[in-house]
C-alpha cells in the first residue's frame, strides 16, 4: 500500500476516535493515534478481529487494522489489543503533556506504550512495566526505536521508580493502588487505573494528587479488563464487587482518594474500602 494511503487511512482512524471516544481536550491524542502504526505492535497479519462478531482478515494488509475495532493478540488468554476508543478517551481525560514522566503498568505489545511516548516527547519519560515475560521481550522489540521508553520486565507493584511521577497509568484491573505509587506521586499528578471485582467487571478510576496526600477521585467509565497480578486480593474483589453491584448499573460518584484504613466515624462516606485506602462518596 502506498504510504500516503496508509498515512490518510491512519488520520481517519485517529479522527473517528475523537468522535468514538470522545476525545474534547487534547488533539494532541488524536495526533498521537494517526502516528503510531498499529500494525507494528500487533502479530504478524492475517489479524483476528473482534466487532459484532469476530472474523478473520483475508490478508496482512495493515488497512485491516486501522479502525476502532478489538484485536487479538493471544486467543489462549482471551488477550487482545484494546479499545482504540476506549483509550483515547482516558488519555484525554488525563491530559499528557510533553516533558512528564509517566509509569505505565501493563505494556502488553507496546502499542499504547507508543502513544504514550508519543504524548510525553523525547523529553518525557515512559517506564513501562509487563508482568508476562514473553510479551515484555515482544513490546522490548516494538519499542526499541524510542529512546524516551524503558521496559521493564516485572511486578509493577513492588517497582519503585526511583524519582516523582507525573501520572501512573495501569492496563490492568486491580483492586487498591500499591502505596508506593501514591508516595511516587507528584502534586497534580495523576493516577489512573481500573479498580476491578473478581468478574473482571470495575470502572477507571482519575485520582488526581492535590499535595499533603489528598487526592480528588472520579470514575471515567465502566471496564472489563484483564485481572492484575500484584495489586489484587480476593477478599477486596468481592468486596469491590459488591459495592458496584449497588449501583444498579451506574458509575460510583466519588469525592476523593484518602490513604490509609477509614475510620469508623467516616465509614458511611466511604463506597469502598481496604486497609491502604478508601474512596468517599459526593452524597
């Protein structure tokens, strides 16, 4: 295909995720998407893709793989390459910017890894944490060209970064924020990540660092994703899962993120609960 084809097929890709996401703040997100090949990051083509239903590509041609469609990267761990859309958004709602330094958990193949260095530019910083040793040596490969990435094989939950985040993205659902993430994190900084039950099923949670450990909290969006490894306990999951079983199919309406167990005079605040952590409802 004839790169100025595929650079078209690329910027209407990118500019159906403003639409499909929505994307409202950033257009530097969609700029990101329209520039990183897919096709790079995923397994060699034909590609099983996942919409209404799931079918296969006739051939390896990377136009296939240039729309807001799911695709697999290994049907043995039902893995697949995420929602374009879907993601978009939540980087747009976290607002990158060029320069910040940034931990992201779950890099997979390195296809938002990409996106992400994409946001940050070659004076950011992308250290990006795989816990699955075959697909950390595959995103090491796919990434090789960008000096602003660092790959890390390993348990995103016991890493310490060394220096202040900016933002800690994770790709996978958890059930609390390790400590050390809160502590990395910078005033104004920002977390994101899926808080998950034991049926894969959670919401993205915004935790935006206000300084003196006090965070603002939102939930972005319904998820179901694939289970973390690390930051999980099952005890949690169900609790987790019982508290968004009350919300009757809505997003939990959150105040804030405070460190550390609640106390039994602000137990009724609290929508969910661990010993490190808790979320307060608005109402």
């Amino acid at each position: 295909m004839p790169r100025q084809t595929l650079k078209a097929l690329r910027r209407a890709y990118a500019e159906e995720l403003r639409i499909a996401g929505p994307v409202r703040g950033n257009p530097r997100v969609i700029d990101a998407f329209a520039k990183v090949p897919r096709e790079k990051f995923l397994p060699p083509g034909p590609w099983t893709l996942h919409g209404t239903v799931s079918w296969r590509t006739p051939d390896a041609n990377p136009a296939w793989v240039s729309h807001n469609v799911l695709i697999s990267l290994d049907a043995r761990k039902n893995l697949n390459n995420g929602s374009p859309s879907f993601w978009a958004y939540l980087f747009d709602q976290i607002n990158l910017k060029p320069g910040e330094h940034v931990l992201q958990v779950g890099a997979g193949s390195g296809y938002y890894t990409a996106i992400l260095a994409e946001l940050v530019g070659r004076r950011g910083h992308i250290r990006a944490i795989e816990y699955d040793k075959r697909l950390a040596g595959i995103a090491r490969e796919n990434l090789k060209a960008l000096p602003q990435v660092e790959l890390i094989y390993g348990d995103a939950s016991v890493c310490d970064p060394g220096h202040d985040l900016d933002v800690i993205v994770a790709f996978t659902g958890g059930t609390h924020p390790p400590s050390r993430w809160l502590t990395r994190l910078a005033s104004g900084g920002r977390l994101l990540m899926p808080l998950v039950g034991d049926d894969t099923h959670g919401f993205m949670l915004r935790a935006v660092h206000r300084g003196q450990q006090r965070f603002d909290a939102k939930a972005l969006a319904h998820v179901w994703i694939y289970l973390a490894k690390g930051f999980r306990e099952k005890g949690e999951a169900s609790e987790l899962k019982r508290a968004i079983g009350r919300l009757d199919g809505k997003l939990p309406s959150l105040r804030a993120l405070h460190v550390g167990p609640v106390s039994k005079a602000r137990r009724k605040e609290a929508f969910y609960a661990t010993r490190t952590f808790w979320l307060s409802r608005t109402r």
